[in-house]
C-alpha cells in the first residue's frame, strides 16, 4: 500500500471524475425512467444505488486488514434484497483498492462476520439499531435508505429528493468505524450529524 502512495492524488482525480460521469449518467436514466411506470423507475433507482456502492469503497480506506487486505472484498445485503440483479451486475469484474468485489447476502446481523461494507434496505430500517450495535467494534461501512438511517449511526444513507437519488454522510460514524473517507466524497454529501438537523 505505501509504494502506491505518490500516485494516490491522480487515482484520486482520475475515480473521482469517473465518479461523477457515473452520478451524471445514473441521474439521467432515473430522470427519464420518472416518466415511466413505477416498476421502471424502482429497477432504475437500484442500479444507481449499486453504482452509487461501488463507487463509495473507491472513495473510503478501511483499517489494514492482517493480511495486508480483503481479498475479496465483501458487499453485503441484510435481509430482503431490493436490489434483483443489479448489484452483481454494477460488482461484476470490479474493484476496490486493488481487491475483487464481491456480493453476499445474509439474513442476520450473526452472518455479518465476512462483510466489509453492508447494505440495510428501507424494509430492514426496524433492525438498524441491531445492526449498528452489532459492527460497534468492527470497520464496516454501513448504509441504508430509510429517514434518519445516518442520524442513528449509520455512515451512508440514500435519500430521495425530487426523483433523484442523493446520500447523507454521517462522519462521526465513520470515524467510529475507523473508516477515512475522501474528502471529495464528502463535498458531494449532506453531511448528518447525530442529534442535529442535516447541514
């Protein structure tokens, strides 16, 4: 990890670039599935959420692992899985921090021992507080999408403001993770902040 150092700045411009075409991109589809039935504009919105995943761990550094890394590195789901296909379709062939990506679905917080970031969906919001009392010890990204999910303690949480999928960061969380998050994923988030309003 430390020779790749001295290039890590233009990594760093060069993902966050292709971060944002992706952001740009995804928003457009969603934009125009809003025309369409519902069921179109759901399927969309998943697969921004799966690129929207992937593309956070390019912008996040977990603790080294005691193997020098994850290999591979864990998705996770919690429970009912909105995701159908496209979160292996947005993973397949990709990577984070030089290590294969890979999705796993589980349906108890028992089963998270394996995951490095995990994905609680709406319908789970009733198990966020199990779920973040489980990984208190542990360097897992978390993020959901149901109201208030960041303010609870998770680090990421999907909102949708005018048809458009945004997210919220929680960075007292992450920093309780021990998870350093870019500073340029952190311009393009609201930022949450437990027991205050979203800034």
């Amino acid at each position: 990890m430390a020779e790749r150092q001295p290039n890590r700045g233009l990594f760093d411009e060069v993902a966050l670039r292709r971060f944002k075409v992706i952001i740009a991109a995804h928003l457009l589809v969603l934009l125009v599935a809003t025309l369409g039935s519902g069921a179109s504009v759901n399927r969309t919105e998943y697969q921004i959420k799966a690129a929207f995943l992937l593309n956070f761990a390019r912008f996040i550094d977990w603790p080294a692992a005691p193997s020098g890394g994850f290999d591979p590195l864990n998705f996770c789901v919690l429970g009912r899985d909105p995701f159908g296909s496209a979160l292996e379709e947005a993973m397949e062939g990709q990577s984070v921090h030089g290590q294969p990506v890979q999705v796993r679905r589980i349906a108890d917080v028992s089963e998270l021992s394996s995951c490095q970031a995990v994905f609680l969906p709406g319908s789970e919001m009733y198990r966020s507080d199990e779920l973040i009392k489980a990984l208190s010890d542990r360097s897992v990204l978390t993020v959901g999408e149901a109201k208030d999910f960041a303010l609870r303690g998770g680090v990421i949480n999907f909102v949708m403001q005018e048809g458009k999928v945004r997210f919220q960061i929680n960075p007292a969380a992450a920093a309780r993770a021990h998870l350093k998050i870019n500073f340029r994923l952190l311009q393009l988030a609201v930022i949450v902040r437990r027991g205050s309003d979203a800034k």
